[in-house]
C-alpha cells in the first residue's frame, strides 16, 4: 500500500507495482491450493461426499465415450424401475471441464487419470476465484484493496468448504464463473462495450452450465439496473451494457438442455425481462420528452405507465394460467418462508444444509471479516459510484439469502471478502501514508449527487464531460480535504499547517496502536482459516477417523469396506434399497442398482422408501417385494457414537411418508406420550416394531458398547434400548462392517419365509351359497376325448388322372353292386 501510495512521487515504478502484484497473486493461488490439500495428504486422493460420486460417474462416462453419448446417457442402475435420462437433467459444466483438462493433459503426453483431475479440480480453480476477486475489486475501488480481496478469497473457511481437493461438485468451477461474471458486468458497465458485455453473456452462460444458482446472476444485475434507473443514473453505457448481456445470455443460457425453455417460461426470469423492457421504454420516453411540452408529457406519461401496468399483469396471469409461465418453484418460496419446506416440501427442509444458520457457523465460515464487513458497507455508502451501488446491493441480497439457509454462506463469501478488503485497504491508506496533508486517492471522494461529480470532472478536465463517458473517466486526484486529529476524537475539524515531524510525534499512537491491531488479526484469521479448513473441512464422509488418548489415530473405513462387500458378493443385477443420502455412493462405490439417490426429482417414489422403513416388518415385507429389494442397506451409529445414522434422520422418513400416504403413517404414532421422540423402554411400540428400529438394533441388545452400562447402551443416544430381542422373519442379517456402522440385509424370498405359527383367523361372515347348475346330466354339453384336430392347409392342384378302361369300369361296378 506504501509503494501505490508514493508511486507519484517516483520512488517505485510502474513495472515494479506490477511485478509485485502478479507475485502477490501467484503466491495467493499457491496457499490456496496448498492449503486444500489436508484431505489428500492425510488420507488419499479420494472423492468426497455424495453428489460429486455421481459427478465423476457422469465424467467418466464423458471421457470413455463423447459429448453426444454422455448427453444421451440413460443411466438404468438408477431410481429402478424408472430409470434416468443424465444428459438432460445435469449441469454439464463441470464435467465438460474436467473432461477437457484431462484431454489436454493427455494430448500433451502427461498422463493422467481423470479421477485425479476430479480431484484436484476445486484446488485449481480456487486460485482462479481469488485472482477474479482481485479483479472484481480493482474495478469497484482500488489495486491495494484488490490484493486483499484475493488473499482473503484465498483461504477464507466459507469458501473452502466447498473447494477442497476431492469436494467435486458443481460449486468447484461455479464460484469462478460467478466472480468472472460479476467482473466483466462491471467493466462493460464502465467501458459501455459490445465486446466487454459479450465476454459477460459467454461468463454467464459457462455459470449456467456449472450451477443452479445462476439464477441469483439473472436476478441481481437486472436489479442493479433497476436501482440504477431509480437513482438518475441511466446512460447509454448501461443500455449498450445490459442489452447486449440480457440478448446473448438469453439465446446461450437455452442451449443447456436441462435448462431448457426455463429462461423464456419461468418465473425466476421474469425480473429480467422486465427490466429489459424498462429500459427501452425509457429510452422511448426520454425521445418523447425532447419533442413535447411538459404538460402533454406528464399526461402521455401517467396513461402509459397504467395502460403498460394494466397489461402486463393481464398478460402475466393469463400466460401463468395457459401454463405457459410456470409459476415460483418450491425452492424460491422457502427462501422467502423459512416454515413452507417444513410444511409443504420436507425433502428440502431434511436436508441439513437448507437450515438457517447459526452464529457459530457464520463465525466459523467468516471470522474477523464479519467485524470489518459493516466498515466497509459504511465506506462504500459514502462512495456511491455505479460499481459500488453493484457490491452494496450484492451484499444485501447474499446477506439475507446467507441468514435463510446455511448453504448460502457460500455466495456470501466473495463480496464480504470484497467489502472487507475495502475496509483493511482504506485504513491501511490512511495509516501509511507519508504525509498526512499530501492528497489523498479518490476513496476520499464523497460525491452527494451526480451533479458534484459532473462538476469535479469538468473542473478538473477544463471542459464539460460527456454524459456517457462521466463515470468512466480516468482517475484524477481529488482537492486536498483537511485530516482527523487523534485528540479529535474522530470528529472532523481543520488542521492547521504543521511539519511532518510534528503531526507524526502527534499521530505516533493511534498508528502504531491501529496497525498493530491490523496485524494481529490477519494473523488470527489465517490462523483460523488453516485450522479449520484442516479439522472441519478436510475429512472425507466416506472416510472417519478418531483420536486416541495418547494422540494416535484410528482409521474408520467401514464405508468402503460396506461398499465393496456389495460389489464382490451380490449379483450385478442386485437392486439395493437405502436411503436416499447414500445412492450415489452405493452407484459408484458398490455399481449396483439403487431405488432412490440424492438427484430427489421424485418425492412419490422417496416417499415410497420412507414408508417402507416407517412399517412393520409384514407390511414392508410386501413394499420391498413390489419394488423388486434384493438388498437393504441402513447406517447405524449407535457403537461408534456416529450421530449421522439413518435413526437420527428417521423422523425425516416418516415425514416424507406421511406426506403421500396420510392414512397409513402419522408421525406422533412414532413419538412417546410425552411427545419425546426416543429409542428407550418409552418408545412407542410403533416405533419399536418399526423396519428401520429392528435393522438398526437388530443382536444390538447382546453387544456391550461402554463398560459401565448395560448391555444394548446406544452411545449416539445415551441411552438403552427399549427392545432387545429384535428378530426378523422376512429379512437377514447379510453383512455388518467392523464398527457397525454399515448394516446390510438380504430380502428372503417368498419359498423361505417360515410360516406364521398363529392360528387361522376366525370371521364371522355368512357362508356363502353354493351355486348349483339347473343342468342335468342328460342335457349337459359332451365332448370328444382325445379328438383330433385337423389343420387346414392349402389346397393344392390334383394331377388330371386317365380315363378308365373298359374292363376296369366294368369291374368297379360289379364291385359297387356286390
């Protein structure tokens, strides 16, 4: 900051800043990609979690075939008997990128396999994130807060969570095409460029192959243009700008097939659309008012605005009513209502990352950038230039989306590393700086209205500057503005001239105290960003460890081992029935036939699985059999003390269940009299007979867990079981790894199942009459035993024979008469 602050006065030069920049940045990507790799250096080069399983299936299914193969890739192992059609219901994004990294690696004869490049693929482009914040941030207010917005994108936990080597998911490529987008917005809106707002529609479409939240960019640059509109800030730069971007990423967003007509047919796109047309109606009264009077213009004006109004709510309710405009999706709405997933959509509110989220994990994600965030929001409102508008709007839509679901955090994190670097790069230039009566930089620039501006650059330039290129002038430097006092408490009052010396003696304090306190908590936020992305961050789930007393480590790798029994010792053809966390794994690790898998697309056919679990063992019997189950598959944490076990994800079952089958599951049958949900002696004896309570528990009750407790003492819980003698009849025991964690069982088939050693039931209907036929046995219909049956075939010419003789006549009649 010192060298761009004394670049005027020489003393550094222009190649050198550069210099210095580029290997700032370089050693950004280096820590970040280094520090991603815990997961690979402690364990192996492994996929982590669960949609990214089926992210490397589809990407190993583009590189051993092609791209019209992989689009037309009807994956039949998955949601049996439905089946699946992956080309048209992806975001191939990802996977063409990674494809085309290992075709080039390979091209260039480095071979490589293309799990690695899955791998290694979020570390890579984590760097490339950081250098596109650096850029985002030059743009919006200067080089030296850019630096910081790189360094803080580089490590920050918010964002590591989602890009640490083998986290393969669409989110890996999507937050750099997200920052890459935003940047180029940016620079056409200041530049008024084609071929800027081109490179936007070609960023935005890469982002719309990659991931669903492509739709908060469709969203939040036509408000930005709104906001614009609203302040008096139109201008052709923003017409050329968004016009061009809204045209072409139109036409691009739609060539995804997954995507669709979506961009054309759904509400989520309206805002778009709108603003489109706002913006050439203004355009068309803005001819208007240079060729009318103001009277006749306030009156065309006020008949236009609710002839227009009055049209497009006409049309928008006849369009959603024909069903051509699809109405807003289940998802939007639980942005807006936290209680309508739980209600209306359990499946989305089951999901732990669709949950609000609390102070710790905010804290945990952002630390010490959640204390200079608010700084900053102040600084940028002070400055409020087109750019700065874009980061203040930016960060009030990510911030409330962030406080409504936890998964959020991640669009959050880029503009709070950007507002704080503004915050660090500001105090850092008022600290450092050589002098405090020499000019300051154009962040002092605190424009009231746009008239100021206009009048800054025309005095400062000579002339009068051009309505489209006013904001996009180059930056001068601003008229010197009187300094803060230390004993001014921070009130802002004239200083009168003094020497270097002096003022330095008299600031000697508060600079030393204010930059010390800067560095102390850089240095506690990259301390905390490497342990946590070391201890939260950087433990695949398929993977668990746990620590010994005396500091050793345990290897629980009961997943894997779970997965491959299935794989070497069922049929290839063996349909595998579990939850629906675990089907991706099951399809990549074990490559056999799930029921259900984390795609979530039908919620009859999951609702299908929760009631299966939900039931007896009789009447899930008849469930598994009509879904053709030759295996099912539960995680139980209950020796281990494994709180992500498929008994502390059961109510979420019977709430799916219950959704599409109200009359046969209710979900208080399940909690005690108390309204407790429990496992102990007080569960209910629904609960207790339930399927999923007898695989989880089932020989638990003779296993001793802790020494000090009873047998049957589940460590997850705390607490015993309330039935100990679980037995199955119509399913058995098949495999159950080291630790317990993974239990499988085989579905009997109907020759195999005992017969029940209860009575016959007795009922009490009216025995039936016997019917008795009015024939007798003269008048009843006969047959022919054994008669044959003669086939028709074609007829076939018979040869003319000769004429008899007449001996022979004369002997066939003697014959004839005798």
């Amino acid at each position: 900051k010192m060298m761009m602050a004394s670049e005027d006065g020489g003393t550094v030069n222009r190649g050198s800043k550069k210099l210095l920049v580029i290997v700032v940045l370089l050693l950004a990507w280096v820590l970040g990609f280094c520090s991603r790799l815990f997961s690979v250096i402690r364990f192996e080069s492994i996929i982590h979690e669960f949609d990214p399983w089926f992210n490397y299936r589809s990407t190993r299914q583009l590189v051993e075939n092609d791209f019209y193969h992989f689009l037309n890739w009807f994956d039949d192992t998955a949601w049996y008997p439905l089946g699946r059609i992956v080309g048209g219901t992806v975001y191939p994004g990802l996977m063409v990128t990674s494809g085309l990294i290992h075709y080039i690696l390979n091209y260039l004869h480095i071979t490589v396999h293309i799990r690695d490049v899955c791998v290694f693929l979020a570390p890579l482009f984590s760097g490339m994130t950081a250098i596109c914040t650096f850029l985002l941030t030059r743009e919006v207010w200067d080089e030296g807060a850019g630096l910081f917005a790189a360094c803080f994108m580089a490590i920050v936990p918010g964002y590591v969570s989602r890009s640490v080597a083998g986290s393969y998911d669409n989110e890996a490529v999507a937050i750099f095409a997200l920052m890459l987008t935003y940047f180029l917005w940016i620079r056409s809106l200041k530049t008024g460029s084609v071929f800027w707002a081109s490179l936007t529609s070609l960023s935005y479409f890469y982002m719309v192959s990659a991931w669903g939240g492509y739709v908060f960019i469709i969203n939040l640059i036509p408000l930005h243009v709104l906001v614009l509109l609203i302040m008096g800030r139109f201008s052709a730069r923003l017409y050329v700008a968004y016009t061009t971007f809204f045209i072409l990423g139109l036409i691009l967003s739609m060539q995804i097939p997954f995507v669709g007509f979506q961009p054309v047919r759904s509400s989520e796109h309206v805002a778009a659309h709108g603003v489109f047309a706002l913006l050439h109606a203004y355009m068309f009264l803005t001819f208007v008012r240079d060729h009318m009077s103001w009277e006749a213009f306030k009156d065309l004006f006020i008949g236009l605005v609710f002839v227009a109004g009055g049209a497009v709510a006409v049309m928008a309710v006849f369009l959603t009513w024909a069903g051509y405009l699809a109405p807003w999706s289940g998802r939007f709405y639980s942005l807006f209502d936290t209680s309508y997933a739980r209600i209306h959509i359990p499946i989305i509110a089951s999901v732990s990352e669709h949950q609000p989220p609390t102070w710790s994990s905010m804290f945990t994600d952002l630390h010490m950038l959640l204390i200079a965030f608010p700084a900053g929001i102040w600084m940028c409102y002070r400055r409020l230039t087109d750019e700065v508008v874009f980061v203040l709007l930016y960060a009030l839509t990510a911030s409330y989306f962030a406080g409504v679901m936890v998964r959020l955090i991640l669009t959050l994190t880029p503009v709070v590393c950007v507002v704080a670097a503004i915050t660090f790069s500001r105090t850092a230039s008022l600290y450092l700086a050589d002098t405090l009566e020499a000019p300051i930089d154009e962040t002092e620039m605190w424009f009231r209205n746009e008239d100021d501006q206009k009048s800054f650059s025309g005095n400062a330039s000579g002339r009068s500057p051009s309505p489209i290129s006013s904001s996009a002038a180059p930056r001068r430097q601003a008229p010197t503005v009187p300094a803060l006092t230390a004993s001014s408490g921070g009130s802002a009052a004239p200083t009168a001239t003094r020497t270097k010396e002096e003022m330095d003696t008299a600031l000697s304090l508060p600079r030393n105290l204010v930059l010390g306190l800067m560095m102390i908590l850089l240095l506690f936020f990259a301390v905390h960003c490497i342990w946590v992305t070391s201890s939260h961050y950087s433990s695949p789930s398929v993977v668990l460890e746990s620590w010994n007393r005396d500091g050793t480590r345990n290897i629980l790798d009961d997943f894997r081992e779970a997965y491959y029994w299935l794989r070497q010792n069922t049929h290839p053809q063996s349909r595998v029935m579990s939850w629906w966390d675990y089907g991706y794994q099951i399809a990549g690790f074990a490559k056999r036939t799930t029921i259900v898998d984390n795609n979530t697309w039908n919620n009859s056919h999951i609702a299908l699985v929760g009631k299966a679990m939900s039931s007896d063992e009789v009447s899930a019997y008849k469930l598994l059999r009509m879904m053709d189950v030759d295996y099912v598959l539960v995680i139980f944490g209950g020796v281990i003390g494994y709180g992500g076990d498929d008994i502390n994800k059961f109510l979420w079952m019977v709430r799916i269940a219950q959704g599409e089958h109200p009359d046969e599951i209710k979900e208080s049958n399940y909690f005690t009299t108390k309204g407790e949900y429990r496992i102990d002696s007080s569960a209910s004896e629904i609960m207790k007979n339930c399927l999923m309570y007898k695989l989880s528990y089932h020989q638990f009750g003779q296993l001793e867990t802790v020494a000090d407790q009873p047998l049957g003492f589940d460590r997850t819980r705390s607490v015993e079981i309330g039935k100990k003698d679980v037995e199955l009849s119509f399913l058995e025991e098949a495999y159950t790894s080291e630790h317990w964690l993974v239990r499988i069982y085989r579905v009997k088939d109907p020759v195999n199942v005992e017969e029940s050693t209860l009575g016959r039931r007795s009922t009490k209907l009216k025995k039936k009459m016997v019917y008795k036929s009015i024939k007798t046995e003269a008048r009843q219909r006969g047959y022919i035993k054994d008669k044959q049956r003669v086939v028709r075939g074609k007829n076939r010419k018979k040869p003319t024979a000769p004429a008899p003789s007449q001996h022979q006549a004369a002997a066939t009649v003697d014959g004839g008469s005798s």
